[in-house]
C-alpha cells in the first residue's frame, strides 16, 4: 500500500517537491506516489491516477494559496482525487503549507466538503521546516498502522465468510442426500399406487361378477377414495420437492450476485465453484422429477417442462 500526494501545480509546486523528497527518506520510495513522477509515459492521466488511488491506503492533500481556484469545476483533478479517496472512505491528510489556513467547510463544493472534517498539519517552509515534515512523518505511520489494522479486520472478516459459505456447502450436501432417499421413497411409492388402483378395479369386476352391482359399486367408490386419500399425500410430498428446487434456485441467484460484487479473485474462484455445484445439484433434481413423472405411467396429462409431475 501506498501514500498518495495530492496537490496543484502551480505557487505550492517547490514545497510539495520538498516535502515529497523528505518523506521518501523515511518511506520507501515505491510508498510516494505523486502525479508528475508517477505515471508513465503513454498512459491515460486519469485512469493512471485512479489505479494508484486504489492502491493507496492515506491520501495526503497539499493545501496551498491556490489550491481553492480551480476546486468548483468538476473536472478538476484536484477536486477528482479528493471525491474518489472520499467515496472509497480512504483517510485524507490535510497539508497546510504556504500559510495558508484551513478551509471553511461552507466554501468547499459538497463532494469535498468532507475533507475540512480531518486534522490538518501545518508546514512551514523555514526554519521549521524539518521538524514539522517530521511530525507529519509521525501522524503518517500512525495513520497507516490503523489502516493495516482495519485491513487485518477485512480480511478476518472475509475468512470467517468463507467459513460460513463452507458450512452452508457441506448442509446442502447433507440436505441432497436426504433429497435422493425422498425421491426414491416417492418413486417406490407412485408405483404402489398405481398397483393399488388396478387392483381395486380388479376387486370391482370380481365382485360385480360375485355379487349384486350395489356391492360391486360399493367396492369400487371405497377404492376410488383411497386413491384419491394417496394422491394428495403424495401431491403434497412433491409440492415440497418443488420448494426445495425453488431454494436451490434462489441460491445460485445468490451466488450470482456475491460473484458480481466480488473484489479478490480468490473469493470469485471459489464463488463460481459453488455456483457450478449449485446448478448441478439442480439437475439432479431435475432429473429426479423426470423419473417420476415416466413412474406415474401413460394416464399422466402434466404440462410439458414440469420437471417434478404433479400428476398421479
């Protein structure tokens, strides 16, 4: 991570060249990032910059007799730089040199006004200067260490992130066990049924040969109940089946979204992979829905893509 110097060029140019020189003789100089010294030749200006801001962990603003003159036109860079490390809560150093005072916030346009909240150090380029760059060197360190501390925080914080999306991983393995003996208790099931239907139509004939029609009509009205009794429990069975489809899908609509937002390439790796597994752990499921569906025999009238048959 680095120190970003933001500054204009113009009246403040020599002390900010002073300043720059003296803390990279107590940072290393790859940790010094200003504008003119950084940005190679060919580059885009901007898209440069913006690089080097996101890699920086303080934004140090020199505030000199002219830095205000250009501050109201949007496409000023001073103004730029100091909206990006604002928007991306990056702390902000305000430098005072020139004698300049701070700012009142009421004069800053509205997306830097954030900027005359920070603890300004002042430097003078006399007899004081040293010892004044050295107490900005201080301040410096400072700041960098909680920023490293606040780092150490995200990273804990993605790792026991990981940890958890582990755990959910390892319940949906569970959770497609249990989802294959369902669906075989099912299929097993349907098939019992349907033996249990032409059974009682056998039943009817017998007795209606046997027996007066009124037994036989008796017979086969008991019969017909009882279908009706198991295929609404097994109806209800698969209502659940579609529900647990349904989560499966929510999820990888989830996982889809965390993968758009995901910064480190590490945690995009391992989002795709539980995507994939998602989508895979879906067809399964599909596929399981076919089978019954061919289970429930040729009588069945469900609707064509119904992956998990309603239909008894």
């Amino acid at each position: 991570m680095s120190i970003f110097i933001s500054y204009r060029r113009g009246v403040s140019t020599d002390i900010v060249g002073r300043i720059h020189d003296w803390l990279e003789r107590d940072f290393p100089q790859r940790e010094i990032v200003r504008d003119v010294d950084s940005i190679p030749v060919g580059v885009k200006f901007w898209k440069h910059l913006e690089r080097q801001l996101e890699e920086c962990d303080l934004v140090v603003a020199m505030i000199g007799a002219d830095w205000h003159d250009e501050l109201a036109r949007e496409d000023d860079f001073v103004r730029q730089e100091l909206e990006f490390a604002l928007k991306r809560e990056i702390p902000v150093v305000p430098v005072l040199v020139g004698g300049v005072e701070m700012p009142q916030r009421s004069t800053l346009p509205e997306t830097v006004r954030e900027v005359a909240g920070f603890q300004a150090h002042r430097i003078d380029s006399g007899r004081d200067f040293k010892s004044d760059v050295a107490e900005l060197v201080k301040a410096l360190r400072a700041l960098r260490a909680l920023a490293a501390a606040e780092r150490g925080r995200k990273l804990e914080d993605d790792r026991r992130k990981l940890e958890r999306e582990r755990t959910d991983r390892e319940r949906a393995v569970q959770l497609e066990v249990l989802r294959g003996t369902e669906l075989d208790s099912l299929t097993a099931l349907l098939v019992e049924t349907t033996r249990k239907r032409f059974k009682a139509i056998l039943v009817l004939v017998v007795g209606a040969a046997l027996v007066a029609g009124v037994v036989g009509a008796m017979l086969w009205m008991d019969a017909k109940r009882e279908a009706r009794r198991e295929r609404v429990g097994l109806e209800a069975q698969l209502t659940a089946l579609r529900q647990q489809l349904k989560a499966q899908d929510d999820r990888a609509d989830y996982l889809v979204k965390q993968l758009q937002n995901a910064q480190d390439e590490d945690t995009r790796i391992e989002l795709e992979r539980l995507l994939q597994q998602t989508k895979e752990e879906s067809r399964k499921i599909l596929r399981s829905g076919g089978g019954i569906k061919k289970q429930a025999g040729s009588d069945c009238n469900c609707p064509p893509g119904d992956p998990l048959c309603s239909c008894l």
